[in-house]
C-alpha cells in the first residue's frame, strides 16, 4: 500500500479486507456446528466465532499498525493458540484506498486513533440461527470520535454478474460517503428498529412513547443501523444499557458520514478515547437524518430520561 495514501483511509481499507475474512471464519464456525458457546453474563454470550473472528481481526491489524491502540470485544480470546496464516490479511481495499482523505484527517497517526472491534455483533442471533442480523464491525475513532468504521454482513445473500455471492461490506468515512451498499430513503411512516434478545420495561416504555406505525426487533447494533440507512427502519431506539462502545463506534461513523446521527437517549454523543468506560450506560437513539432524530429524541420523557442516567 502506498505510503503516501493518508493513515485513515489505508486503515479503513485493511479494515474492509478483514472484514471480510472474519465474516468467512464466523460462516465457518458455524457450518462445523461447533460453536464452542461460553455464558460470560446475564444474555451476554461468546462462540468460538466471536473468539476466532477478534484474533483475525486484531491480529491483522496489529501487524500493520503496530502502535494503534486497538480495543476488542472478547477477552483472552486466543488461549495461548498460534493465529494460522492465513487469518492474517495486509492487503487493503481498492476502492476504499481511493477515497480522498477529508483536510482535517490527513496527519492523524496511530497515536491519535483508537479501534473499536466487535468481531460479532448479535451473537444471541448468530447461536439462535436469525443469521442475517449478524455483522461484523470495526469503528475508527479519532481523538475520541467516530471517523470511519465497517459493518460487514457475513450472510447477506445477493447475486453479482450471474453469480451468488455471500456476504458484503459496508463502510463509510465521514465527510467522504459510504460504500457497500445501497442508500435509500427513511420508510414513509415511523418505524422503528429495536432489541430482540435484551429488552426490559423501560425499553418498552421508550418505544411505546414514539407512537410508532411498526417496532421490528431484531439482533445487533450493527444490523439495526443497516435498517436505518436502507429505508427499512426510520429510528433505533434502544433505553437501556447493555450496548458497548464496540457495539456503536462503526455504526456510529457510518451512520455519520450518510447524513445522520446516533447518540445515547438523552441526546449526548458518546466519546470513544481509550480510556472510556465500555458501556454505553444511558442506550442508544439513532436516525438517518436530523429531523426524524430530534422528533424521537422529543418524544423521550424527562423521566425516563433520568431512569437511564441516575441507574
Ligand atoms: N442487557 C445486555 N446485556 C449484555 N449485552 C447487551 C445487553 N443489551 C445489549 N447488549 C449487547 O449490545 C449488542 C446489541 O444488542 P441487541 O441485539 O440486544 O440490540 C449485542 O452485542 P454482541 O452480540 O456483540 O454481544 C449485545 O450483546
Ligand atoms: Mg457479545
Ligand atoms: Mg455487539
Ligand atoms: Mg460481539
């Protein structure tokens, strides 16, 4: 990869590239049957594709960007075990790596940035078999800000010149676009994506507020923001804790460099430096563009508001 071609964009092509290997080893888990599957909390669990994905994923990444500060979902994953060679992919995106890099993102260096990894989100679906809502993400954060990131969709189904192909990649860089997928408009009524597997009372409260026409519930932060930017869903309301910074610096980004927003329920941007704490303690509120994102956030009593904060 040419040096000249600024840090943030060769990182987001890498990233693209192992994407898209970890989505081929998580379809690979599962078509061995063996999921290897450990309980590390209440509804909060791991396979052994969630284990292999994030080694894949830090490894490749570590090797080309050695001092980057890179910060994965699964602890200890590797057990001690060599990475096989061919987990380790340094080639980078072609049409990624033609981006122009926006003015202010030119000099960043690894210093400055710091990786978020999910190697699996909607790893409840990936075990139940709702394979679709599985994703893989990648968010780039820049002095504690979501620039760029990746959802890539391990079982997306299409057809490419006659040819059925198994999987895509979605990324985007703010103030540059997206790629990977096709925008569409937010659907013509209110509707709106949420948790499948982790929902309580005042998540319900949340979505009851929002005098909504439909509330799909599915898997992953990822595949909820993908919802959003396709027209499917026109607002991600989730009031609870429980999603990680893993869970929204990629969407986040990419939701970001499409015009739109996601922040927690109370409407504050979350920040994503290193030494932040992991979860996103007062949820997420997400939308394509500003109007349908600042109707849901009036929507959410001040009550609720304070149920999230004071918890
Ligand atoms: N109550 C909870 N406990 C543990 N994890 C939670 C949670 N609520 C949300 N999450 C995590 O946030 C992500 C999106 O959740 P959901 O599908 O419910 O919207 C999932 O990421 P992972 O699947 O990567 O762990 C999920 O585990
Ligand atoms: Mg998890
Ligand atoms: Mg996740
Ligand atoms: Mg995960």
């Amino acid at each position: 990869m040419s040096a000249n071609i600024p840090l943030v964009v060769r990182l987001l092509a890498s990233s693209v590239s192992v994407a898209n290997r970890a989505g081929k080893i998580v379809r690979d888990v599962m078509s061995k049957g063996e999921l290897g599957i450990v309980e590390k909390g209440k509804d909060d669990y791991q396979t052994e594709a969630d284990r292999s994905a994030q080694r894949c994923i830090i490894a490749s990444l570590a090797a080309q960007y050695p001092t980057m500060t890179i910060i994965g979902e699964e602890d200890n994953p590797d057990n001690g075990q060599e990475i096989p060679s061919d987990w380790i992919v340094v080639e980078g995106d072609s049409e990624v790596l033609q981006l122009s890099c926006p003015h202010h993102l030119k000099g960043i260096q690894e210093k400055d940035i710091v990786v978020w990894v999910d190697p699996l989100d909607g790893t409840s679906e990936y075990t139940q078999g709702f394979l679709e809502h599985v994703t893989v993400l990648i968010g780039i954060s820049v002095n504690e800000e979501p620039v760029a990131g990746v959802i890539h969709q391990p079982y997306y189904k299409s057809m490419v010149d006659g040819e059925k192909r198994m999987g895509r990649t979605i990324w985007g860089l703010k103030e540059a676009g997206v790629g990977g997928f096709t925008p569409a408009p937010p659907p013509d009524s209110l509707i709106i994506t949420t948790t499948r597997s982790h929902s309580n009372p005042i998540v319900e409260k949340a979505l009851q507020v929002m005098d909504a026409s439909q509330i799909l519930r599915v898997g992953g932060a990822g595949y909820k923001v993908l919802q959003l930017l396709e027209g499917k869903a026109s607002v991600y309301v989730f009031a609870s804790a429980g999603c990680k910074k893993w869970d929204t610096c990629a969407p986040e980004a990419i939701l970001a460099a499409a015009g739109g927003k996601l922040t927690d329920i109370l409407g504050n941007f979350y920040k994503y430096g290193s030494s932040v704490t992991r979860p996103n303690k007062t949820g997420v509120l997400a939308a394509v563009n500003n109007e349908l994102y600042e109707y849901a956030l009036s929507r959410i009593p001040q009550e609720l508001k304070d149920a999230l904060a004071n918890k």
